[in-house]
C-alpha cells in the first residue's frame, strides 16, 4: 500500500477545495461523497507524496504532479513507453525512504523487433516549489523476459513490503502470463509470476529459489502460477494480497504467500472465453486456491487494504477497483478469510484506488476522461 503522511496544512486544504461533488450509494446501504478533482486521458496509478500532492501516471507515458486543487505539472524525464492493447505507462510507488533518497518506481512496457514486455526502473524526482519536477538517475532494475508478441497480460504493479516485517526493503512485482497461459507453470520464464527482489534489484537471500536450484530467473520468484494480477497490497498483519483477472470469469482475490503455486492455468473458478472447461481449485489442493473469487467476472484493478480514520469501521478492509462491474468493490478481510460486503457504482470504471493521508480514498476511472476523485463521508 501507498501511503504517507501529508502535512496539516496540506490536509486542510484538501478538504476546503471547492469542486463538483456527488452521492454514491453502496449496495449495503453506505454513502460516500464524491468529489472530482481532475480528468486524465487514460490514467493508470497514483501515489502520494509526502505533502500530500500526487503522481499520476497515464498509459501513454505521462506522469503528473497534481495538487489538491487539481492543479498539474508534468514530469520530464520519462522513458519512451511502448502504449497498445494492455501496455503502456503502468504503476509508480515511492521509496519507503523517499523523504531521504527521493527515489520513485515506476513500471513500463518495451517493445523490440515487434516484441513486447515490462520493465521495472528507479529515479530521482526533483521537484520545485512550482509543482515542476523532473525524474533523473534513471535506472532499470528488472525486466519480463522473455519479450512475446502481442500487448496483453503484462500486470506490472508494484508494492514494497512494510517496516518491521521480513519484507522490509523488498520490492514486489506481478508479472503477468502474457495470455500464454503455460509459462505460469515454468521455471525458467519470468512470466505469470510474483517477483521479489531488493530495491536494487538484485535477489534477496531468503527468497525460494534463491539459490539457482530452480534456474537463474526463479532466483527473484516469490509465487507462481497466476494470470493476470493488476492489485497489490500489504494488509496490517503484513499480510501480501493480490487481484487476479480469471479468463471469462473467476476473479479472484489472493493472499500471496511464499513458494505457493497457485494453479493457472491448470485450475481456475471460471472457464476459458471459448467455453471451454478448466477443473477448480478443489479438484487440485496442491494448488493454492482463492480466498475470495468473482462468477460473473468484476475485471479487478487497483487494490488497497484500508487502514484509516475516515471509515473506522472499515478498517482491514479491502478495496478493489472494478473494470467489468464499474464498481468499487469492498472486501470484509479477517485474517486470512475474504467476503464482498458492498458495491459502490457510478456506472465508470474504476482503474486504481489508493487511500489518501487523511484516510480518505481516492480512485482513478478508466478511459480517455478518467477523473480523479476523492471519496470521503
């Protein structure tokens, strides 16, 4: 989860501006107050800056520093981003020392000779007091190998572990199966995979396969077996849990646990788009099966485990972005345990959702004309 704290000052302004606001109904009877701070054309991700301002990523290859007024200043300094089907400008996270190093993570798609894959890369974001800012000492510190034709299936979002966990200084990443389905199950390609891998990128000792018996890419596998996972989170217990686009249903929810093989493409709880069967998860318990799953499909996106004041009584739960179902889905977790409790619909698809320093959450629609919008009481 993406989350640090803003100053007072900062806090109070966000909750004075005056914008558009709206109602949203949820399905078990919760109001949310929506209110639009600004649009994007196709937008991705956000994270939070330690003043409580934003970056914005949109797929094309933009990143924006955007203010509680709706205020925006592009990034310069951005790669050359790859953008068709599913590929593009994906997620941006912050260092968690990033009040120190000013490092940010950004993930990506690249193309060579017609073929496609992710990227995982660093920098240094200069910002001026106008909002200005440029990203410098640009590195790339993993790549999805290897390189497929075609633009779908990439996952690429990111997450570091939280403090005081085995995971502290850890970067996570979901790399997707790229709609090859059997290389979720190989050792020796890094796709349908959960990676794990230090903030330098190098292989941290205490993963699974660190020690090359599984080949030389498994060294940097945290899990295996997954599809397309476009959610990524840390709950309170440090906890890692994930959304997983099934094929023509079975979404699902998972809690992402240490050389766990969670079956696709040889169990899922849904069916390929043709029809086609695929055996669920109970008729293989070697594999890790879902704690929450979706007939008909939501098309999961962006995810949070709420940890905030605004909605107290929400706290632990999850918060999933909904493609498909334009909904926000909100998800009751008890410890290990999932259950959808409410839908929260406006008739957009929602891209990304992360809790703001206030304990307010954000969301990102999808689309050209995607807003921005605080969700609060």
């Amino acid at each position: 989860m993406k989350i640090v704290l803003a100053s007072a000052i900062t806090i109070a302004l966000m909750t004075c501006v005056q914008a558009e606001t709206f109602p949203i109904k949820g399905t078990a009877g919760s109001i949310l107050t929506a209110t639009e701070i600004t649009s994007f054309k196709r937008p991705w991700a956000m994270t939070f800056l330690p003043d409580g301002s934003l970056l914005v990523t949109t797929k094309r290859g933009k990143m924006f520093h955007v203010f509680a007024d709706g205020t925006e200043r592009k990034i310069k300094g951005m790669p050359d981003v790859d953008d068709g089907g599913q590929g593009g400008l994906g997620d941006v996270i912050l260092h968690p020392n990033y009040a120190e190093n000013k490092l940010i993570y950004i993930s990506y798609v690249k193309e060579k000779n017609d073929r496609y894959g992710a990227v995982v890369a660093r920098g240094r974001l200069k910002l001026k007091k106008s909002g200005k800012g440029k990203l410098t000492a640009f590195e790339v510190i993993w790549k999805q190998k290897p390189k497929l034709e075609g633009q779908g299936h990439f996952s690429h979002r990111l997450a570091f572990g939280p403090q005081g966990t085995r995971h502290e200084g850890k970067l996570f990443i979901t790399s997707g199966d790229r709609q090859r389905r059997q290389p979720a199950q190989e050792m020796d390609t890094t796709l349908g995979k959960v990676i794990r891998i230090n903030d330098d990128g190098s292989v941290p000792k205490d993963n699974p396969w660190a020690d090359g018996s599984a080949g030389k890419k498994a060294r940097k596998f945290w899990t295996i077996g997954h599809r397309n996972m476009l959610g990524l989170a840390f709950d309170q217990l440090g906890q890692l849990w994930a959304t997983e686009m099934g094929p023509r249903h079975g979404d699902e929810l998972n809690l992402i646990k240490r050389k766990r093989n969670y079956g696709w493409p040889l169990v899922s709880e849904g069916n390929h788009y043709n029809g086609k069967f695929i055996p669920n998860h109970d008729t293989r318990p070697e594999f890790t099966a879902p704690k929450a799953y979706w007939v008909p499909s939501i098309a999961p996106s962006g995810l949070i485990i709420y940890n905030g004041t605004t909605f107290p009584k929400w706290r632990g739960n999850a918060f999933i972005g909904g493609l498909v179902s334009r909904a926000l889905v909100r998800v009751e977790i008890n410890g290990t345990t999932a259950t959808e409790v409410e839908r929260f619909n406006w008739g957009k698809r929602v891209r990304e959702v992360e809790q703001g320093p206030n304990g307010d959450i954000w969301v990102l629609e999808d689309k050209k004309g995607g807003r921005l919008l605080r969700l609060a009481k």
